[in-house]
C-alpha cells in the first residue's frame, strides 16, 4: 500500500495540473491563443533557460554517464525502427505515417518526463537528467524530422536543407550547446543574472502543464481511432516494457534506470502536433494521438512506478 501512495504522490501532481488546464480550457479562462503562446514560450524561452541553468551550473564532465547515454541512443533507433514498420502495415496514407510514426517514438520527457522525476527523487535528479536531454535532443530531432518527411516522399520534397536547419536552429540544442562549455570551464553568470534565467526557467513546468491541459482535444477521435490506440499502446505500453526490461538487465539502477523509465514511458511531445501541422502531415491524428497517450500514461506511468518499486530497483 505504501508503494501505491508513492506512485500516487509522483503521478497526481502533474496530472492534476494538466487537468486543471483541461478545466480552466472549458470554463474559458483560457484559450487556443494562450495555449498557443505559452506552448512557444515554453519551446523557445523557458525550457531552453530551464537546460541552461541545470547544465551550466552543474559539472557536465562528472554527470555525463557514456553508457546511459549509448542505451538511450540504441533504444531511440529501435522505438524508432519499431514505430516506422507499424506504420507502414497500419496505413498506406503518407500523412497518417508520418503523424503515427512522430507520435509512436517521440515522448515529452522535457515536461512531463521532468515533472515526474522531481516528484520521483527530488530536484537534484534534474541536473543529470538536463544532461541526457541535451545529448539525445540531436538524433531525436533528426529522427522526429525524417519521420515526418520521408513517408510523404511522394507527396512533398524531402529538403535535405530544411532537415539540416530545424536542426541547427532548435531552441533546446541550442541551449545545451551554450551551456557545455561554461560547465566545463565551471565559468558562473553573475549572481543576479543566474537568478533571473532561473526564475524564468522555474515557469516551465506549470505553464507547460496548463498549456498541454488547455490544448487537449476530443475532436476527431472516432476518424482516428485505430491508429491513435496502435500508436498509444506502441509508445506508452510495449516500447516502455521492452526498455525497462533491458536496461534492468543490463544493470541500470536507481536514478539512472528512473531517468531511462520516464523517458521511455513519457507520453507523446505537444511539440509533435506543431512539427506535424507545419510539414503537412495528419495533425488531428497527431493531436489525438497525445490525447490517448496522456490520459494513459497516467496509469502505464504508476504501474510501472508501482512494479519498480515493489522490486526495489528505484
């Protein structure tokens, strides 16, 4: 029973936040613009502030743990690998592959993989997971990009140029690329500036929270039901299992297999409907799919806690 409260303590904050968002979205409080808005501050100002300072702050060299890293990469080609052969059974549509796939492999593990982990062991876990963030944060783009782009190859023209920009130009590699070299050189911002990026960076995760409560949608379900569930069950469920398992095998413990879980078990990117929109692929599939993938991580995520727990493996 014990176990089951811890796992309760860790999940309900976020997602009572996220539903507050729901709640405050239906009662007009907020909107589309705001979530909109607070979707491209959190993208392009807090979460770059919020990496800034964890990685900055903190000795990059010394938290760096190559074969978390290394685990992390194989398993992202093999969520991707994975995601990409159902897709490809599940639909013929280049649109709908294209959202399925990004939607199968790519979780939102800045925010709510984040959010959990503090709830999880506290906010000195932050600092070592900024730093996983920051090195898988180029593959991941350049898979999400391709996933978008290559099953539409008929339809759109695949820009090798276009790849290479949202990449370079991605506000969070960005970020990290910045805050490297003042972590090794151990180089501090003035203290009054440090405390101004992390006030900024300390709005991430509420406005994040609200913002993707406020953006949930029940419109379109029924049209996209069967990819939404195949890509749900992919990304929350099967993927997260088949980790697990193998990090647990391969030795990883505590913090390090905590960071691992919730990445893996995190529910599908907000950001995945905006890149979807903006490169023409199905984004109502997009959008339902982090609708299914939110409302049931809430559960994959506590079970998971609950089972890791029970097994004293975090």
């Amino acid at each position: 029973m014990n176990i089951i409260i811890q796992a309760f303590n860790i999940v309900a904050p976020v997602f009572i936040l996220v539903f507050i968002g729901v709640l405050l979205r239906r009662a007009r409080l907020i909107d589309q613009a705001f979530t909109s808005t607070s979707s491209r501050l959190v993208f392009l100002v807090t979460l770059p502030s919020l990496l800034f300072v964890k990685i900055s702050t903190t000795r990059f060299d010394e938290l760096l743990n190559p074969g978390q890293i290394g685990f992390a990469y194989l398993f992202i080609l093999i969520s991707f690998a994975l995601s990409w052969l159902a897709g490809y059974r599940l639909t013929k549509k280049g649109r709908d592959r294209g959202a399925f796939i990004q939607g199968s492999f790519r979780g939102n593990f800045a925010i709510l993989g984040f959010a959990m982990l503090n709830s999880a062991f506290g906010e000195g876990v932050q600092a070592a997971a900024a730093v996983v963030l920051a090195a898988i944060m180029p593959p991941y783009n350049i898979l999400a990009v391709l996933a978008l782009t290559l099953p539409q190859k008929k339809e759109r023209q695949v820009s090798a140029a276009r790849i290479t920009r949202d990449i370079l130009t991605n506000p969070l590699i960005l970020a990290a690329a910045v805050a490297v070299p003042f972590s090794l050189a151990q180089i501090r911002l003035p203290q009054f500036l440090l405390n101004s990026v992390d006030h900024l960076s300390s709005l991430t995760l509420p406005l994040a929270l609200l913002g993707i409560g406020g953006s949930l949608s029940f419109s379109g379900i029924r049209e996209d039901f069967r990819l939404a569930l195949a890509a749900t069950l992919l990304k929350i469920l099967l993927l997260p299992i088949l980790v697990v398992c193998c990090a647990v095998w391969w030795g990883f413990r505590g913090t390090d297999l905590g960071i691992l879980f919730f990445f893996f078990a995190s529910p599908t990117a907000i950001a995945s409907y905006i890149m979807a929109d903006a490169m023409g692929a199905n984004s109502r599939l997009a959008g339902n799919i982090i609708l299914f993938t939110t409302l049931g991580s809430i559960f994959t995520i506590a079970a998971g806690i609950i089972i890791l727990k029970s097994m004293v493996y975090f």
